[in-house]
C-alpha cells in the first residue's frame, strides 16, 4: 500500500487533532470545571501567584525566570488555553517581573493592573515594553479597585492609594497588596510590601497570609500579625543570600499559630475552593 503525499498529510492533520482532543478530554475528566484554584507557584527566589476557575486565569507577577515559570503554569492551565484574563505585577523588581516577558510570548493577556512604578532595569524594561506592545486593557492596581470573578470569589486592591510616579525610589514601599476571598476563606497577598501595618492599618483578618517579601525580616511584624491573625502563612521563596526567610519572621509566625508553608521545601502549594470555602491540597 503506497500513501501520497495528500494522503499522509490528511493522516497527520488527523492525527494531531486526534491527540488534541484526547488531551482536552484527559484534563476535563480529571478537573473539575467548576473548581477555583489558588496556587502559589515554586519559581524559585520570587513571587507567581496563579489563581485559575476554569477558562479564566489571573497571575500576580512571574518570579525571575520565564522558562520555569512556563513549567509551572503549564500544571494548571489546559494547554488549549493561550489567554491570561489578568496580570498582576505587583511591582517591578525582576523577582517578580523577570518571567512575564516569556508569558506574553505564550499567552494573550487581557487585562493587567498597574500601579505605574517602574525601575531602569533590563527585566523591567523588556517587560513594559512588551506589555504595552500586547496591547492588553489597563487597570489601576489602587486600593478600591474590586473585581468579582465569574465562577465566584471577590479581588480586592488594598496598596497603594494613589498612582506612583515612575521613578518611585523604592518599589517595595510600592507593592501592591490585595486580597482574594472565596466563600469563607480569605487570602491576603502581600507582595514585597515591609512594614504593612504602618502603610494598611485596616488591613483585617485573612486566612491565608502570602508571606511579604519573601520571610525578609523587615515586614510581618507582630504588630501586623495581630491585624491579620493568618492560619496559615506560604513563603515564597527560594536559594538566595539574603537570609529568607529570616528567623525572626519564622519566630513570629510560629508564635501567632500560623502553619508554615515554603515553596523552597513543599514545592508548589496548591488551595482548593468549592462551595463556600478553600483548603490546601495534601
């Protein structure tokens, strides 16, 4: 039996919707749509911040490495899905800007929240550039910008209050802070953000505590974990010189009651929600 050319190539097209579509049928057998997952990603020394529901997807900034953030988006977002509904770099240090420009090669982003700092680095640079090339709508990332999600759960801006200026000095002062809640369960993601109870003294109770700056020494104060009074706390954070996370920062958590969860030693950390409430996948 001898095939042509037209002939094998029908074959292979075939084929390859054939591999599509049983990949596609694969993930819906084994996800469930309805499912809102919140997950902090394990990138390294850095920050990512995935927070799926199905079709829609929001990222809070993409650690410093494009390739390993790639990875592990691609363990939760279908591989059909090319669209990010909303980014959110909460400032622009590489650690939490470094990877986006690999994400706009591979993904469509729709929205993305600013709060107009930038820095004169390489990772900043090439990353504006390209997200202002993408085209995608622009919000401001303020306190009193409130988004409801279409499968349920609430995102809330609480930093800063005002638009920065561009050459803002130190862009930890200016990390954005916001909160997601689902039900009963709240997360507070507190970028890189030090002493959080003098710039939000109204923060309040959150669940979840995503650690700022990385477990720095110079953020989570007592003080401040009397406002929150997390359960639990993730640290995001991996091999680095600065001391992260600090042993005092340690110290306080533990003397709070809050469990300790490190992206450096659980890989990603991955929380469920359904119904009324969210909890960490085992």
């Amino acid at each position: 039996m001898h095939w042509g050319w037209a002939t094998k190539t029908t074959f292979l097209i075939l084929l390859a919707v054939l591999v599509v579509v049983f990949g596609a049928w694969l993930y819906l057998i084994h996800t469930d749509i309805d499912e809102t997952r919140v997950v902090f990603l394990s990138v390294g020394q850095g920050d990512a911040i995935l927070i799926s529901q199905g079709m829609n997807q929001i990222l809070v900034d993409g650690g410093r490495d494009g390739r390993r953030l790639l990875s592990r988006i691609g363990r939760y977002v279908p591989f059909y899905d090319r669209t990010i509904e909303l980014l959110i770099p909460t400032h622009p240090d590489a650690d939490h800007v470094g990877g986006l420009s690999a994400l706009l090669e591979r993904y469509q982003v729709v929205m993305a929240a600013d709060t107009g700092a930038r820095t004169d680095t390489k990772s900043a640079f090439l990353f504006y550039r390209d997200l202002e090339r993408e085209g995608a709508r622009i919000i401001p990332a303020l306190r009193g910008t409130v988004l409801d999600l279409p499968e349920g759960g609430r995102l809330s801006f609480l930093y800063p209050y005002a638009p920065l200026p561009a050459d803002v000095p130190e862009t930890n002062e200016g990390s954005v802070v916001a909160r997601f809640e689902f039900g009963e369960t709240s997360f507070l993601l507190a970028g890189d953000l030090p002493d959080e109870e003098q710039f939000i003294p109204d923060i309040g109770p959150s669940a979840i505590l995503k650690v700022a700056h990385h477990g720095s020494q110079y953020s989570t104060s007592d003080a401040f974990l009397d406002l929150v009074q997390p359960d639990e706390a993730v640290i995001s954070v991996g091999e680095n010189s600065y001391g992260h996370p600090h042993a005092s920062v340690l110290a306080r958590l533990s003397a709070h009651g809050a469990a300790i969860r490190r992206t450096d030693t659980d890989g990603d950390i991955v929380y469920t929600c359904r119904e009324n409430r969210c909890k960490r996948k085992e």
